[in-house]
C-alpha cells in the first residue's frame, strides 16, 4: 500500500490549449501526479473519482471560464488549492477572482512552470501545516470529550455509590433506634451508642462524597447574589451550636467591617464554613474558644477561623498546606473530607483560601470577591 506521507500530490491542471497541458506535464510530472482536462466540465468529472490536492486553470476557456470553473471548485472541494493563468486582458476578473475568495494565486501567460511549482509547494506547505493543527484540535477536543465522560461516569458511581452506602446505614440506624428505646444492659448500651457513633460517621462521610461530586458535576451554576457576612455568620451559629455546647466551646467573633457583602451562594459559603469549623473542632480542647473574624484584605473579603492548633502534627499542616495552596487535586491520607468539600465550595466561588500553623494556633483564611450592588 502506498505511503500518504511519500506519494505525490495530485495536481489537475485545466487548459483548452493543449500545447499548454503538455508543458505543464512534461516539466512538472517528477514533482507531482498531474492530471489534465480541456475544459471545466472535464475538471469537475476528474474531481469527483481522484483526490486533487490542487487546481490550476486558465481563465478564459469555452463553455465555463476559469473563474466560473474555480468558483464551482471552491463551493464543492473547499480544502483544495486553487490558482489561475491569465493573459493580461483577463487581469479584471483575476483580482475578482482573489477577492471572492476562489483562488490562491495567478499567474500571466506563457506559463513559468518552476514559477508554479514554487507556489504550489509553498501552499501545501501551508495547507499541510493548517491540516495538522486541524488534527491536533479535533484530538485535543476528543481527548478533552473522554475526560468529561470519565469525569461524567465517575460522578455518577459516586453518586450510585453513596447511594447504595445510604441503605444499609439506614437500617442500621433503624435497628440502633429500637434498641435506644428499649431497656438493655449497660454493656449492650455502650455498644449500641459506639455503633450509632460510627453510623452518623459513615452518614456524614457519605453526605460529604455526595456535596463534592455535585459541586464537581458539569454544568453546576451557583446562585451568586450579595450575600452579607454577618448574614452568614449567623446562620452559621445555628448550624453549629449543638456541637460547640456539648464540649464547651465558645466562639469569639469579630467583625472588623460588618455586613460585607460577598459574591457566593448562602447555602454553600455556611456548608464551607461549618465545614472548617467541624475540622477547627479537631483542633481545640473542650471549653476551648474558636475565633471568627471577618474583614477586607484589599479587594477581597475575609472570614477567617482560628483554632488553638491542638494536635496538629507536621505531616498534617503540611499535607493541609500543599492541598491549599495549590490548584491541583491530589490524594492524601491526612486530609479530611470536610476540608475537600471546603476547598471544592471555594473554588466554585472562585476565592481562595489561605492557612497558617504554629503550635498556638491554627488559620482558615477564606477569601471572597466583593459584590458591588
């Protein structure tokens, strides 16, 4: 089979004198497979069996003329190369020729051939190079196609998988529940809440996988309106209030600029925040203080929380740095998934977020664009 890289390009060459066609023929038929025609029509019947690359036809000929010819060349076979010999008296319908789009180039008669080889060469040259980035876009494009249906498929298994995960749990807990309500022994008391403890653990996992596959789901649009911090913050208050008053803890706030406004979707800046809240409780003792401040940092709004930074290792806050402060998604065993739906949620906003260790303290800088009513 023949090699498409190494074979000769096919050229047509349409000319009603003939001493012309085998001219062109003989000088030119070691650098191209030529094929020859005495009028339009004849073009068009060698162009539709043979794959021509190229088309090189004199303007004025019987029947059709070259520009008619050209113009029902460029209208059918578009990619190919088009050129035309003319006399000088056919120099008006040349530059028309040029305008409209139909040809490459012309040239006068009597013909150069090593004058047309030049410009043959040079525009498959050209069309070879727009042919190959042609190529690369529809790879590109259908590389890019079959990560958005891996991205696609692999939601959806999350999705079906959090799913199926919920039956189970759901008649685990129904069984906790009957067993709750009934007189039993103290030891099948401590069990039954040690199992209850770890089912709102697999419930509040398994809700935090679903959350981050549908904020990584195409198409998610949030609902951006002012959302106004001090807003936020109580709201926040409520969500977490049960979980701060059975270990003690209090939460200072300070609102350097009260109701800011920010641009994000309520529901999903207080799930962020609660969020880093729950993981800022990993971090304070019991009857321990979380601070909340909230601010301007030049063009952009702050809620930061700060934790007393108990038992956070090294691997952690490096772990916990990198994940923030890179836009790459990687896996890492020391990561929560609190933090993941907290750093999905602030990339869909477009915000950042910015943390700091020591062995006093830990920092959850969120920061947001302004909204301008």
């Amino acid at each position: 089979m023949e090699n498409p890289e190494t074979r000769k390009p096919k050229v047509l060459y349409v000319d009603d004198a003939k001493e012309y066609s085998v001219l062109f023929t003989s000088v030119l038929k070691s650098d191209y497979e030529i094929f020859t025609a005495l009028t339009g029509r004849e073009g068009l019947h060698i162009l539709e069996k043979e794959d021509i690359q190229v088309v090189v036809s004199d303007q004025r000929m019987p029947e059709m003329s070259g520009e008619e010819f050209l113009e029902q060349v460029a209208n059918l076979y578009p990619d190919i190369l088009r050129f035309m010999i003319s006399g000088f008296s056919d120099f008006k319908a040349v530059v028309d020729a040029v305008n409209r789009g139909q040809i490459q180039a012309y040239f006068h008669k009597p013909i150069e051939p090593e004058e047309i080889k030049r410009a043959i060469n040079e525009g498959l040259e050209i069309a070879g190079l727009k042919k190959r980035n042609k190529e690369i876009l529809q790879e590109l494009e259908s590389v890019n196609n079959a990560l958005e249906n891996a991205d696609r498929n692999k939601n959806i298994f999350l999705q079906i998988l959090s799913k199926e995960l919920n039956k189970p749990l759901n008649e685990v807990r129904a069984t906790v529940q009957i067993f709750k309500n009934r007189p039993i022994s103290e030891d099948l008391k401590n069990l039954v809440n040690i199992l209850d403890k770890n089912v709102s653990k697999f419930e509040l996992l398994s809700s935090l996988a679903n959350q981050i596959t549908l904020l990584k789901t195409n198409g998610r649009k949030l609902k951006v309106d002012g959302t106004d911090t001090t807003e936020v913050i109580e709201n926040l208050f409520i969500e977490v209030s049960e979980k701060l008053k059975k270990r003690k803890i209090k939460i200072e706030l300070n609102e350097e600029s009260p109701n800011l406004l920010i641009k994000g979707e309520l529901s999903l800046v207080i799930s962020c925040l609660e969020n880093i809240i729950d993981s800022a409780l990993d971090h304070t003792p019991d009857e321990g203080k979380i601070t909340i401040r909230t601010g301007k940092d030049k063009e952009m709004v702050f809620i930061e929380v700060i934790d007393e930074g108990m038992n956070c290792p090294k691997e952690y806050i490096k772990s916990i740095t990198d994940f923030f402060s890179t836009n790459k998604e990687f896996l890492d065993l020391n990561l929560n998934l609190r933090l993941v739906l907290a750093k999905q949620i602030m990339d869909v906003h477009m915000g950042r977020v910015e943390c700091h260790f020591n062995e006093k303290e830990g920092r959850f800088k969120l920061l947001f664009h302004v909204h301008h009513a």
